[in-house]
C-alpha cells in the first residue's frame, strides 16, 4: 500500500513545468509528429513508384 501511495504523492515534470514551457514542448511535439508524417508520405510514395517499374 505504501507503494501506491507514494506514486500518487509524486509529481510528473509536466506539474513542475512553467505554462509556456508547456507550451513550447507541445509545439515541438506537434511539429515533430508532422515532419513524421511527411517523411512517411515520401517514403510510401518512393517505395508505390519503385513498385511501378
């Protein structure tokens, strides 16, 4: 039981995050996924065109 308590009592890095540090990480995140998600666009594109020859 101790356990468990002590995780509930601990605090994440995000609690002790500043508003716009938040804020900043959340953009960084977002603009990290859509570079992914461009990256996976080109390579399916290259990997359908190769696959066409």
């Amino acid at each position: 039981m101790g356990v468990l308590s002590s995780r509930n009592e601990r605090k994440r890095a995000w609690d002790e995050m500043s508003e716009i540090d938040r804020v900043v990480l959340l953009e960084s995140v977002r603009q990290r996924r859509k570079i992914e998600k461009q990256n996976l666009a080109i390579h399916n594109e290259i990997y359908r065109l190769r696959s066409m020859r």
